[in-house]
C-alpha cells in the first residue's frame, strides 16, 4: 500500500509547546507541544487554527485503489453519453407534406428530390457534355421553378450563362482555362436600391472517379432550395444575393476565378459564403471567415441553428496542413471579397471516389445545412455591414461552438486581452493559494515556494512527455511500416496515442510523490500544488502563443479560467484547506473544459484521419493524429488526470495504463490494423496509363514507351499492394528525375508535380492505346531585336483534350524576356523555376491556343538546341476510351483499393 506522510507522525505534532492538548477525550489525538515559554493569549488563536487544520488534515486520506479505475471509466462515460451524440446529432429532415404548417423553413425533402436527379447523371467533369449541357439546362430547368413560384411584386430575378476565358498563378503553375462555364443568378428585391450584393458559391463538377454528391451537388441543391425561399418570402431583404453555381472547382478554381475577374456582378460582391465539402454527409464546419471582418462572425452567431465552427481548424487550414483548398482562396486573393467558408466534413473517406453517392447522405444532413445556409443568407442580405464592408474591417476573430449548442465569437484583440488577464490572474490566484498554505500550516513561504518550483519543473516534464510518448509511437510505427493504423478503425487512436499521453502526464508528478514523501507539507497540499504547477505553465503558453499571435491560444486560455474559477471558489469556501474536499469543486469545474476538448479535438479527428489517405508520401501522417491526440488529452485532462495520486497505488494504474496501451499495440498490429477496407475505407491509388515519346533537336525519337505511372496517396506506398497484383518491375523515377523535365511524366497539376520525385513507374510491354494525342505545331522561328542585341520568338499552336500541360526548359545560356502566357512567372526567379508548367482547362470551347516564347541566349548562337518543351494530354473523363490491357490491370487490383485513372500522352521536343 502507497504511503501517504501528512507531515505530521500518525499520533503527534511537533509544535514547541510544553502543553498536552486533548481532543474530544481521545488519547490518539494527543498532541505533544513543547514550547520554552507559554504562548501569549494573542497568537493563541491562530495556534488553535493550525491545530484544528492538521486534525482535520490527519483525516483526509487517500481512497481506496479501486476507485481509481471508476474515476477514470466516469470521464470515458461522459464523452459517450454527451460528446458523441451531440457531435453526431442531425435535425429531423422536414418534408413535402409539412410544408404548410412550417412556412419560410427548409424542406430537405426537396433538395433530397433534386439531389437524386442530379447524382443519377454520373460524373460531371468539366469538358464533357453531361457537365457543359445536361447540367447546365437541369440548373436553368430549377432556376425556372423558381421563377414561376417567386414573388414577382416583391423581387426580380436575373440568370446569366457565364462563359469566360483566363489565367492566374497558382502555386507553382499557369492555371490557363478557356470556355468555362457557369450558372449565375441574381436576386433581388424591387424595394431596394443597395448595390452591394451577397455571394453564395458552390460547384456542380467533380473528379473523374468521383459523381460528386457530397462534393459538392449537395451545396448546390441547398442554394436552389435557399434560392427559393428567398424569392417566395414575403420579407424583402436589403441587398441583392448572386448565387454562383460554379462549373469548374475541380480544374482547379477555374468557375472562381472566372466569376470574379469577368464577370459583369462580381465588382458588387462584397460578401461570400462558400459552400464545399471534404466528405459526404453529416454537418458542415464553418472553418475559414474574412479574414478581417468579424461582423461576418456575428452574422454566424444570430443566425447559424446548429453552428460547428472553431478557429482551430482555420489556421490548420491556412498552414497548409490539410491536402485540400477551396473557392473562398480564389475569392479572398482576386477579389478581394470577405467571406464565410463552410464545408462538409463526415465521412471523408468516400471523399472523391464513386462511393460519394445519394445513398450515404442523410434527410437530416441537407436539413442541418440548408437550416445553417438559409438563415445566414437571410442574416447576411440584411445586414447593415453590408453598406459599407470596409468601414468594419476590424481584424481577425477567435470563434468556437459549444458542442454544437451556442457560438462564441469576440475580435483578435478582445482575445488578447482576455488571455493574458487570465493568465497573469492565474498566477496570482497561484501564488495566494501557496501564501495560505504556508500560513495554514505555520511553514514558510519559501518551503512552498520550492515545492512549487521543483513540481513547476515536473510540470513542463509532464508536458514534454504527454506530447512526447505519442509522437513517440507514430515514430515506431513509421519505422516498421505500420502507419494509418488506426485509418478504418479509428478506436485504436485511444491505445496507441491517447493513453500514452496521460501516463507522460501524470507520470513525473506520480513518482515524485510517492517516491519523495514530505515531511513537512501535507499530501493534499501537495497534490494541488501539482494542479497549480499545471495552471502556470498553461498561463505562460497562453500568454507565449498569444504574443506570437496564434489565435488558437483561447484554448490554453480557457483551460486556465476554469481551474481559476475552482481555485477562486476553494479559496472562498475554504474547501482550499479541507483534506481533499477541493478536489470535488476542481473535478465539477473541470466538466465544462473536459466535455469542449474532447468535443473539439474528436472533430478534427473525425475531419483529418480520412485525410491521411491522400497527405502524401513525405510527412508521416501518424505525427499530425498522435499531435491532435496528444494535446487534445493534455487541455483535457491536465488537471484531471494528477487526480490519480487521489487513490492508494497510484504507480499500479500508470502500469494498468500501459498495460492498456500494450494491448492496443498487439491489436494494432494484427489485421485489424490494415488501414483499408472495400468501399467504406479504401486505399486512394492514382495512376495514369502513358504513352510516351521523345524527340530529339533533329527530329528522330530517342525514346518511346508506354506504363502505368503512380502518384501514391499514403505513406503506405505500394506495399499493400505487393502481394494482390503483378508490380514485376515498378520502379522509382530517380534516374529519369536526373535528365527530364518533371522525370519525363505527365504529371498533371501542381500536387502531382510537386511529388514526381516520389512516383513510380510500371512499364507495360502493350503500348497504351490513347482515345487521342495532342497536337503541337511549330508555326514559326525568327531572329527578332537589333543586331548589337538579338532575340528569337517561336510561335506555336497547341490543340488536345480537355486537359493538357506544358513543360519549359530553357537551356544552358538561354533566358526568357517574354512569353504569351502571364508574365509574373517570368517576373519572378526567385519564386518560379524551371522547368516551367502551364495547365489548360477547357470548358465548352475547344478551340487551339495559340502562343509564343521570345528569348535571348548569352552567345546569341540560336542555331543549337534552345529550350526543353513538354506537352501532356490528359483524358480524364469517365467516358474516354481504355485499352483491354488498361481495363485487366484495373480488374485485378484489390477491391481495398480504389482507382482514380486516366489516359494521358506526354511527348517531348528539343527546339
């Protein structure tokens, strides 16, 4: 049995008195006090005070072993009797027949209706004629239901079939589109004269191996229905409201950019709420706003029925740690217009693949969006703001839902404040608490004080370890080939991470307490000083994340305010001095934070372990979950877990929790731990079927091949698949990486691009048959300029699929003054290197592009080989033509596995 030492010996207190002192008549109770002079009647009530406070102390002893697993199980039973359901809870979807009796209400029984029609037409990819005709005359059909029902006294209603042409820099390519298409709607009311309007975006296209319901046709038929309450409602609002229904998202942002630099209404938008989706079905997280303009936050606040929103997630996003983007970038960069961004984040896991279909989503999921969508359009055309966008332009914001129950918003600098007023009170409130213990037990300050600063120091031990020991493991498992574990049974995060954060919790403090046994401070003293050890060092990060400006700080902020508040009422009730009686006020107050935390970090578990199927080949995507996992457990359960040391035998429930993490870890590694499953958890394989062909300076063809090349999604690699199907001769590109542009691949945007190096390619002894090949012709080559400084222009013309990239290298000696394309690639060096990529997205124009290169050599020798030109074809359509040998390679993969293919053709010159 662990010893506790009180501070005091089981029958006696030394106190220098000469007097004995009995207590209700009972001999055990004596206490010796030895004095060389009696004690004057004045201090003789504070004498009496110490004595009675170490009779009570010698009283409060630690509890029984066993309840210390009961302690534990209650805070796991808590989470699943109110986090879990309220994180998953939907509102009934509202129907057809109960229209009438809910007026101005969304009917999810519509947009379900409409949903269906749309998921049946298959894969919408920009370019293909389903996306370019059939959808866009289904939208203008609904649009025109719309009209029929709407208020014609109150509101007018204008529709425009957008089709533009463009380019923009996008990370490290030419994005170029020509002929996109959307369908745009403005609405407004006859009684106002604002010509500031509202956006609402969403896209109707998806990927190729992907029909898109969740991604994101399920925005797309919440703007119809928002659409027309709005032009049947008997309110008239303020501002116009343009509603964008985007026909190429997926190209990338081509529908965006094309809207917001061409089209006739976008210089009145001065609001956005875009709506997209990482997953299909379940609620929508509002994880991006403004930036700058927290009145938008507000507009949330009044409006949102059932908000999910927290600042956390934005700035994860914004720090590129999420493998996705969206439309708000487009619109916050070009515009620039301020906005709300909000996107379905349940099931990622079928997140652009063919399982993302009607079937998975919810009545309840479109009421939960719809209800979100509407009330904020409705809020938002209304608002004053509006007027004058930039006159409340006031910073950023710090927002937050309470499980989904109320939103909490203030500005940056309202944050500021508040974290470090509450972090610098908690230390304070800290420092009385060790004044009062000192004089309550007639010991010095300083005795307390280094008793603070050797737990302080356990404190940041504790810290290191809790986020330590998990990172830790995804370390392990990295180096055994055993990462995403957890990926379709994401319980197995509680083993391998959660539990080793709370032994690295509370396993300093733990051992140094029972090992190191005070004599001169009781136990329950120092067990709150262990709690105030925490509190400081959550105080100081809060205070060091707010300086560097990270808004997520409020986290450590409220974790602070709560164990205060429990301080502040201990102090006041003078539980504070009571045995452990404090504990029960810090465990009741600590219930609030806990049910947040575990709310908050099971989210963004929820939202970013699908993500690890597709973060790539260089990052070990354990260490992002083993983070999340570690620090949602230490603002969990920082003050919460010491409370161990509550019970006898504390050091045997750190052993029983690594014995829990043990057994996880042989689970882990059994088949449980394969991370895929067919069609609810599948392994993203992306692979192009190539023929390719190079050219030479002369003319002749120095190679051509054809092959599978794989753009791998995981840190799994092609392991997986080693043992299912034939990968006799894959290969890495390191060779080809060393002489060809991009490894001599066609790698389609710039996230393939950026991982070429990492690809690999699988030689085919069948050429690919390809449904077409882009043609590249070269129209022209002269020696422009003076003759102190030549220059030379090509001229080319370039015709192909719906999709095709250009590769250019200029040579040794040579430099590019001045190209068709956008000028700030050339502009730039420092940013924009060779070889140089610029991607063509088509929409309902087809037509050849035209273009042309000028350039100087440093010997003005234009007569050698001066540039390196690629070009690529993608057909990425559903409909484009497979070989036979193509169609076999993809039956014989595993049904775990799930192919996002296409033909491609790569041919590359020497001019």
């Amino acid at each position: 049995m662990e010893q506790h030492n009180e501070g005091f010996k089981e029958d006696t207190v030394s106190l220098h008195s000469e007097h004995s002192i009995k207590f209700n008549g009972n001999e055990k109770s004596t206490l010796q006090l030895v004095t060389e002079e009696p004690a004057d009647t004045e201090n003789g009530g504070h004498l009496e005070s110490i004595i009675g406070f170490r009779e009570k102390k010698k009283a409060a002893k630690p509890l029984p072993w066993y309840y210390a697993p009961v302690y534990l199980l209650f805070w796991v039973g808590l989470f699943f009797a109110v986090v879990y359901p309220l994180f998953n809870y939907l509102p009934t979807g509202v129907k057809l027949a109960e229209e009438s009796d809910l007026p101005a209400t969304f009917v999810a029984q519509r947009a379900e209706e409409v949903l269906l029609k749309i998921d049946l037409m298959g894969p919408k990819i920009a370019g293909d004629y389903v996306t370019e005709v059939t959808m866009v005359n289904f939208l203008l059909d609904e649009i025109e239901k719309v009209r029929r029902e709407m208020r014609s006294d109150l509101y007018e209603l204008e529709v425009d079939v957008q089709h533009s042409s463009g380019a923009f820099l996008h990370w490290q390519m030419i994005n170029m589109y020509q002929g996109i298409q959307n369908v745009v709607v403005k609405l407004s009311a006859k009684s106002s004269n604002s010509t500031n309007y509202l956006l609402v975006n969403s896209h109707y296209d998806s990927k190729p191996s992907s029909v898109g319901t969740g991604d994101a046709e399920l925005m797309i038929v919440v703007m119809l229905e928002t659409l027309r309450l709005m032009a049947t409602s008997g309110e008239p609002f303020l501002h116009p409201i343009v509603f964008l229904f985007n026909g190429a998202e997926e190209q990338p942002f081509h529908g965006s950019h094309s809207f917001i630099k061409n089209h006739r209404w976008s210089a009145n938008c001065k609001a956005l709420v875009n709506l997209d989706s990482a997953g299909s079905g379940g609620r929508e997280i509002l994880f991006q706003g403004g930036p700058n303009h927290p009145w938008l936050m507000r507009q949330y606040k009044n409006s949102a029925k059932h908000p999910f929103a927290t600042t956390m997630a934005e700035e994860i996003f914004q720090a590129d740690l999420i493998p996705s983007d969206t439309d708000f970038r487009i619109f916050r960069d070009f515009g620039p217009v301020p906005g709300l961004d909000m996107a379905g984040c349940y099931n990622g896991f079928v997140y652009h693949t063919k399982f993302d279909r009607f079937n998975i989503i919810s009545r309840g999921a479109l009421q939960n969006t719809g209800d979100n969508v509407f009330s904020l359009v409705r809020s938002i055309s209304n608002a004053e703001e509006m007027y004058d966008t930039e006159a409340h332009s006031e910073g950023h914001s710090v927002f937050f839902d309470y499980l989904g129950l109320f939103f909490v918003y203030y500005t940056e600098s309202t944050g500021v404040a508040l974290n470090i007023s509450f972090s610098l009170g908690a230390i304070l409130l800290v420092c009385l608490s060790l004044w009062r213990m000192a004089r309550m037990t007639d010991r010095s300050v300083g005795t307390y004080s280094r008793a603070f600063g050797m737990q302080f120091l356990l404190a940041i031990l504790g810290f290191l370890l809790a986020l330590g020991f998990p990172l830790l493991m995804s370390v392990f498992y990295d180096a055994g080939n055993r990462t995403m574990t957890y990926f379709s049974n994401s319980w197995l995060v509680i083993g391998l991470f959660i539990v080793p954060s709370v032994i690295g919790l509370v396993l300093p403090s733990t051992f140094y307490l029972s090992l190191r046994p005070s004599e001169k401070i009781p136990h329950a003293y120092r067990l709150q000083i262990v709690g105030h050890a925490y509190c400081v060092l959550m105080a100081v990060i809060c205070i060091l994340l707010t300086v560097v400006g990270i808004r997520t700080a409020y986290l450590f902020m409220m974790c602070v305010f709560f164990y205060v508040g429990a301080l502040i009422i201990n102090l006041a009730s003078r539980l504070h001095d009571k045995g452990y009686l404090w504990t029960w006020v810090l465990g009741a107050c600590q219930i609030l934070p806990y049910l947040y935390f575990t709310y908050l970090f099971h989210a963004l578990l929820a939202i970013t372990i699908p993500m690890t199927s597709r973060k790539g080949l260089e990052a070990n995507p354990d260490l992002l979950i083993s983070l999340q996992c570690a620090l949602g457990s230490i603002l969990a359960l920082v003050f919460l877990a010491p409370l161990l040391n509550l019970f006898r035998r504390p050091k045997s429930m750190v052993a029983g929790l690594a014995l829990v993490m043990f057994i996880f870890c042989m689970i882990s590694v059994s088949g449980v731990g394969f991370p895929y499953r067919a069609k609810t958890n599948v392994m993203r394989l992306h692979f192009l079927e190539v023929h390719r062909k190079f050219y030479e300076y002369d003319g002749s063809v120095s190679l051509e091949d054809s092959g599978y090349y794989f753009d791998l999604q995981d840190r799994r690699l092609e392991t997986p698949l080693l043992d299912k199907i034939n990968l006799t001769g894959l290969t890495r590109l390191d060779e080809e990486c060393k002489t060809e542009m991009k490894c001599g691949m066609p790698c389609f945007n710039h996230r393939w691009c950026a991982a070429v190096k990492d690809a690999r390619w699988l030689p085919r002894d069948v050429p690919v048959d390809l449904p077409g090949i882009p043609i590249l012709q070269l129209l022209n080559k002269t020696v422009i300029g003076t003759e102190s400084d030549p220059r030379f222009r090509f001229e080319f013309v370039v015709s192909g699929p719906p999709r095709l990239s250009l590769f250019i290298l200029p040579l040794d000696g040579v430099k590019f003054l001045k190209w068709s394309f956008l000028m700030g690639m050339l502009d730039n060096p420092s940013v924009y290197k060779p070889p140089y990529h610029i991607f063509f997205g088509y929409g309902s124009d087809n037509s050849p592009i035209k273009f042309y290169i000028e350039l100087t050599k440093d010997d003005h020798n234009y007569e050698v080989p001066l540039l390196k030109l690629g070009v690529s074809g993608h057909y990425m359509s559903h409909l484009s033509y497979r070989d036979p040998t193509t169609m076999k390679f993809i039956e014989s993969l595993p049904d775990f596995a799930h192919p996002m293919e296409w033909p491609s053709s790569y041919e590359r010159y020497i001019f």
